[in-house]
C-alpha cells in the first residue's frame, strides 16, 4: 500500500482512519516517519506539506503551541487593575487572561468545562467573575469553579451527582509568566524561565525594545492572512526580500544590502532577531542594478514620516524579533509593535497586533508613532506587501502536488546568525529546530 | 411641500437640500475615483489640512488613535496616492466603493459642514471565484467649501469587520 505523501485538506486523521478500516491497526510511528520524510535529509529544501498538510498542522498544534513553548497573550498595560480581563489565544485555542483580586495573572482555556461554551464573548472588559450564558456555571478570577445552579436539584430530585467536586472541575489553566510587561502563557508545566528560553542574545534584544519604561497601548489592527503561520515567521528571518520587495526600506536607506545589518538567531534557531542601521550614503551603482524596487529620486511630501528619533540603548534603528511561536516584536525606528499569530489551520492564520508607545510619550511622540504606523500593519507601505507575498506562496503550493522551496542563501553558514543580508541560514535554523520539536 | 406662507422657511430648507445634493454628488465622485483607481484625484478631494483616518471600531469606541492609514495632512495622502500608484506590491483587484445613508448633522464654528454616511467596500480578487465584503463602516466627516468646490477637511473612516482580509491595498 502507497501513501499519498501530500495528504492536503483531507489529512491525516483520515487517511489515519482509512489505514485503520483497511488494516486493522493503528498508524504507526515509523509510517508516519515515511510519508513525511524530510527531503535528503538537507535543511536547504522544504518541502510543500510543510505548509499544507492538516496532519501536520494538528500536530503542530500539539507539540508547538500546547508544548514546551512560551506563548505571548497580552500586555500588561492591556489588564492594569483587578478583574480586567482579555480575551487572547494560544495557538489556535481561545484562552481568557484576567487580573485576579492578589494583582496575579492568570490564563485559562475559554471553554466552560460543562458543556464546552466559549463563555467570555467581549474582546476585553473587567469582571468580578465569568459566568458561563448557558448553564450559568461561575468561575472566579483564576478559573476555579464557583458555582452550579440546582448543583443539589430541586426539591430533593436532579442535581449534581453527591460527590461531584466543583474544586476539580476549574477551567483548564495555563502557567504564566511576564517579562518587563509582556505576558507568556503554557500548557507546560516545566517550562525554563523566559530568559532562558530567548536565550542571551536574543533576549538583549528583547529588552532593547522593553527597555523598562511603562507602556501605553495606542490600538490594535486585526487581519486574517491567506497562508501558513510559518511563513510569517520566515518572512522576518528572510532580510533577502527586504531589500528587494519594499520599495520603502530600499528607497530611504532604511534597510539596503550594504547597510550595517545582522539576522541573529538563538541557539535553538527558534528565535530570531532581523537588525539594520538605518543609513544617509546614497545606494552604490552596482548595488541598485539589483534592485528593481529602487526609485531615484523619490522624495516625501511629508518627510517627518521616515524620521527616526534615537530612543533605545541599541546600535540598531529596526529590529523584528520573532519569538517562537507566536510573537513578534517590531521595532520599525519609532513605530513599535506586537504581533502575535493565531493560527486557524494549514491555509490560515490572525495576526493581532497591538501597537504602543510608553508613558513618557509627549503628544508629539505619540503622532510620530502613529504617523510612522503608515509603514506597518495590513494597509503599511510594508505591511501589506508581506501580507500579499505570502498568500502568492500559499496560492503556489495549491493544487501542485510534492513541490519544494529552496533556501540555498549563504552557504557560509549552514543555519544560524549571519551579518549577511543576503542569507537565509535562520530560515534553515527554524527548520532545523522545528524538526526536532515535530520529531519529522 | 413649499409653504407658501413662510418663504424664508422654505428658503432655509431649500438650501439644506441642495447642500445634501452636494454631499452626495461628492461622495458619489469620491467613490468613483477610488473605484477606478484615480488617486491623484482622491487626493485632490482633501483640504490642505485635512485629516484623514481608517480605524476600527474596536480602536475608535476605546479612544485608541491606531489607524490602518494614519494621514495629518494632504502631503501625507498624497505620498498614499503616489506609493500605492508607484511602489507598493500588491495583487491586482476590482473594488467597489458604495456610500448612502448620509446625514448633514450641522456646522463647526468655523463654517465646515459635519456629516456622516455609511459605507461598504467589496473586492474582487483575480484569482478568488467571489465578491467580498471588504470593509463596512460609517464616515464621519467634516467638508469646507475652497472656492466653488466642497472638500474634506477630515474623513475618519470608522470599520465595523473585526478583521481585515489579509490586506487594505487602495484607499477607503
């Protein structure tokens, strides 16, 4: 019996159950191990049911989103006072982040643990406690169980069974954790500490750009994104199409190969951090044959727009983080925001960005950094590029089947940080790590 | 009905309706420019000083200034119009651009006319078998008559769809 290695939307619990009709067994690990075999075993190729595959995703989810990760949720200025609540997710899973009574954090699954009801409906809001609209099951600030209606029945008949324990039937909690105010959640238990988990390096960064000030929440864009949640991550460590597809960074020196540059990774390669130096010199003449993107000349009706104003401890004007799974960090000069992704399946996934500024901000600060939010977002002089360039990958892989990427850029280092921008060793680093995680 | 007996009545309300013509023959040329992709002349639709936002309702009803498109004057929609036109990448498209209900809801001190109209944005991508609904929200408006000609001084585009699909290309 063949297996047909790109199962697509039909996936692997079908064709699992399938096998199971026709054989009689379970599907077995090392089946699993040859449909999805990684081509050569060589980093420099990947393969299309990377991006397509349902089974794929659906282990994804398992082992990635409700693994050993920390997943980014809210920010702490987005839940300040006692019972201020958020609604936010987890990979693909709704979860609730409220502010108990102690001033502590707490996450849990948004899904009543009665009858399943996604009972918090309001984006964000403040509470005393979270009634379920169906039954009116109650669960207080942390997620424990507090209340049954006719729990003991009416007039002596119905009701819970006798020995039922409410104190066992609290909502599914996630472990928490925060970082100069940026909140993490887990399905893990034995998680490392967060600096552990970015690593030194990347979490230098991170605390470039969370440098200890208070922040302030300027608003969120929300989009949906026609591709797999990977690709975004591979587009923030792919520095090769920044210089090439935004007319923008190339235009105004923001990001052009030459610029003083790094796309550093972590350790693990999960993390990753693309970093330039903004730059006046003019484009050299070789260097702009090869960008077709490049216009002479060009020049703003509105410069103040493309200012960069020195506010971090950090030789870079742009830095976009990608910290695994699911969040960036983007600081674009003055403009600063989060994303975090939500993936809804192989095809597609959310991206919620909430964009901020910090306490300190004048009001000229802050029309800078919503000025500046022009580059960013899914209407950016940016933003919406990457957005159509992923579905055009996403688009190219339907209905051609066993098809492959390659990722041959800057041989020198095989995965990993590189000072070239003409580089995809992270994008390979990623893979390398996600292998492990996904034991394909 | 004229009232034959109040002429200065009628006068007042003969104006309030030839003042809603107007605003809605603007709206009407408006949404034409964008449908057909003429962004230069949306451009030209705004004041010097005009402001000019898309946001989402999720950020307006929390005073959250966060806009998809963020403009402080006309140099900044311009810089829209050119990019969109000569550098930005995106997939081609059709899109519909239909204004109605509007309301003229009276005057700033100033002299500009307060009004706001609902709107609905649909997309027709090449490669998508349907027409979607885009964006759908409500206008909030302030125009100012420059020489013979009504132009917006503000435009904040208010969207109701939580999300946006995948990206906002062409103005709104």
């Amino acid at each position: 019996m063949t297996l047909n290695c790109n199962a697509g939307a039909l996936g692997y619990a079908q064709t699992n159950a399938t096998i199971e009709r026709m054989t009689g067994m379970a599907l077995q690990e090392p089946i699993l191990a040859q449909q999805y075999a990684w081509p050569d075993d060589d980093l420099t190729i990947i393969p299309d049911w990377v991006y397509t595959d349902a089974a794929i995703y659906a282990r994804e989810v398992e082992r990635i989103f409700h693994g050993p990760t920390w997943n980014y949720v809210v920010l702490e200025a987005e839940i300040p006072n006692a019972g201020d609540f958020i609604r936010s997710h987890v990979g693909p899973t709704p979860i609730v982040v409220a502010r108990a009574d102690d001033g502590s954090i707490n996450a849990f699954e948004n899904r009543c643990m009665h009858r399943a009801a996604e009972f918090c409906r309001e984006l964000s809001g403040t509470a005393k406690e979270f009634i379920c609209p169906y039954h009116q099951w109650t669960y207080d600030l942390k997620g424990n169980l507090i209340g049954i209606p006719f729990r003991r029945g009416v007039a002596g008949k119905g009701g819970m069974p006798a020995d039922f324990k409410p104190q066992e039937h609290g909502l599914r909690k996630l472990n928490v954790t925060t970082h100069r105010g940026v909140v993490f959640a887990s399905y893990a238990d034995d998680m490392e500490p967060f600096t552990d988990y970015l690593g030194p390096e990347v979490l230098r960064e991170f605390e470039a750009t969370f440098d200890g000030r208070k922040l302030t929440v300027l608003g969120h864009y929300r989009h949906s994104l026609p591709g797999n949640w990977k690709l975004y991550h591979e587009n923030l460590k792919d520095p090769y199409h920044a210089t090439l597809l935004h007319t923008f960074l190339v235009t105004f020196g923001l990001l052009v190969a030459g610029n003083r540059s790094l796309m550093l990774t972590d350790a693990s390669g999960r993390h990753g951090v693309m970093a330039s130096a903004k730059s006046d010199k003019t484009v050299a003449g070789d260097t702009k044959k090869e960008m077709r993107s490049y216009k002479e000349g060009m020049t703003l009706r509105e410069p103040r727009f493309m200012d960069f104003i020195e506010e971090f401890d950090s030789p870079w004007s742009v830095t976009m983080a990608t910290i695994w799974p699911n969040l960036i960090v983007q600081r674009e000069m003055n403009t600063l925001g989060i994303r975090q992704i939500v993936p809804t399946g192989p095809h597609e996934f959310i991206i919620k960005w909430t964009m901020f500024g910090f306490a300190g901000d004048d009001e000229a600060m802050t029309r800078h950094r919503l000025r500046q939010g022009n580059l960013m977002g899914p209407a950016g002089f940016l933003g919406l590029e990457d957005n159509e360039a992923i579905k055009f990958v996403q688009d190219g892989m339907q209905g051609a089947p066993n098809g492959r990427h390659i990722v041959k850029l800057d041989p020198a280092t095989p995965a990993g940080t590189s000072d070239t921008l003409i580089s995809e060793s992270a994008i390979r680093a990623m893979y390398r790590h996600w292998r492990e995680a996904m034991d394909l | 009905m004229l009232d034959k007996r109040d002429p200065a009545a009628n006068d007042r309300r003969i104006e309030a309706l030839l003042l809603h013509r107007e605003v809605e023959d603007f709206n009407n040329a408006y949404a034409a420019a964008l449908d057909e992709q003429r962004l230069d002349e949306w451009a030209e639709m705004f004041t010097d000083d005009a402001f000019y936002v898309v946001i989402s309702r999720e950020n307006a009803d929390r005073k959250m200034p966060v806009g998809l498109i963020y403009c402080e004057n006309k140099g900044m929609i311009q810089d829209r119009a050119f990019a969109l036109q000569h550098t930005a990448m995106f997939a081609p498209r059709y899109l519909r651009h239909i204004v109605g209900n509007l309301q003229i809801l009276g005057e700033e001190a100033n002299g500009d006319i307060r009004a706001r109209a609902n709107y609905v944005v649909v997309q027709v991508l090449l490669d998508r078998p349907d027409a979607k609904l885009h964006q759908v929200g409500v206008y909030y408006d302030k125009f100012r008559r420059v020489g013979d000609r009504l132009k917006l001084a503000e435009r904040r585009c208010v969207y109701d769809n939580l999300l946006v699909d995948n990206a906002l290309c062409l103005p709104v």
